[in-house]
C-alpha cells in the first residue's frame, strides 16, 4: 500500500512540474527570410557555388575532349604515345576530382565561405531566442520549420517576430 502512494505522489509532482514548465516554438525559415543579410550572403553563395561549378565542368569537358581526340587518334598512335597520352587523361581527370573537393567537399572552399557568411547571422537569431528565453522564463523552445512532429502549435507561442524584433528587424 506505501508503494502505491508514493508512486502516486511521485507521479504527481512530475506531471505538476511537466505542467510548470513554458516552451516557445520558433519559425528559422520566416526569420531568415526576413533578415536582408542572410538573402544577401545565400545570393552570395550561390554565385561563388556556380563560377566554381562552371570552372569544374569545364575541366572535365577538357578531359572529355582529350578523351574523345584519345580515341580517333587511337590507330595512329604508338604504344610509347598511348600510355603518354592515357596519363594525361587521368592527370586532367585527377585535377577535376581534386578541384571538385577543394570547392564543394567537407572542408572545402563553400563550406568555410557559408561558415564565414552565415555563422555570425546564426549567433545573433540564437543569441536574440536565449535573451527571449531567459526573460520570459522559456524552457525550451522549438524550432517549428525543423520539427516535422509537430502537427499543431498555438501560434500564441510561437516567438519569431519577437526574434526579428529584438535584432531589429520588425515586422
């Protein structure tokens, strides 16, 4: 009988102090899309993507083309100029591998200038959701363009303009 009231009582303070407890549920594609800056550096990024992109589609075409001009001289050639001439390809094909990871890889050239563009926005939105966060006593707070799990949310709790407010973006 003791187990069955303290089990009780501890199910009843945890669900009173589950009910305590204040979220807040955040929208990063409507802040981001109301900040000018981040507009301006995805545009940024883009433009950088694409003049590396084009620069890395050429060299393959390059490699494509000694490729194709590889196989009508084939008849011509003589063993010492076909392995010369196969070395090349692989050469300009290695070059294209390479440039490719230096721009688009892990650790590559897009991946530090995003870093570099869009981290300082991103510590701003989370430095403006923490302040929110502490002065209205929030335990938490979602992000609702992240969470595909939340089916319904009140749009009483939902703190994005109060965001772009407090980085000075009102709307």
């Amino acid at each position: 009988m003791k187990r069955i009231v303290l089990f009780a009582m501890a199910v009843l303070a945890f669900t009173a102090s589950s009910v305590a407890q204040k979220y807040a549920l955040v929208d990063m594609e409507y802040i981001l899309k109301n900040i000018p800056s981040y507009e301006m550096a995805n545009e940024q990024l883009n433009q950088v993507s694409q003049r590396w992109q084009k620069e890395c589609d050429d060299k393959a075409a390059e490699a494509k083309t000694m490729y194709k001009n590889y196989q009508s001289d084939l008849v011509f050639l003589t063993e010492e100029m076909k392995v010369k001439r196969e070395e090349e390809i692989r050469d300009k094909e290695t070059e294209v591998v390479e440039l490719r990871r230096k721009y688009f890889g892990p650790e590559g050239e897009l991946f530090k200038k995003r870093e570099s563009l869009m981290k300082p926005i991103q510590d701003d939105i989370y430095n403006a959701i923490k302040k929110i966060s502490e002065d209205k006593g929030y335990m938490m707070v979602i992000d609702r363009a992240s969470s595909p799990n939340i089916i319904f949310a009140s749009p009483k709790i939902d703190i994005s303009n109060e965001v772009l407010t407090k980085l000075g973006y009102s709307k």
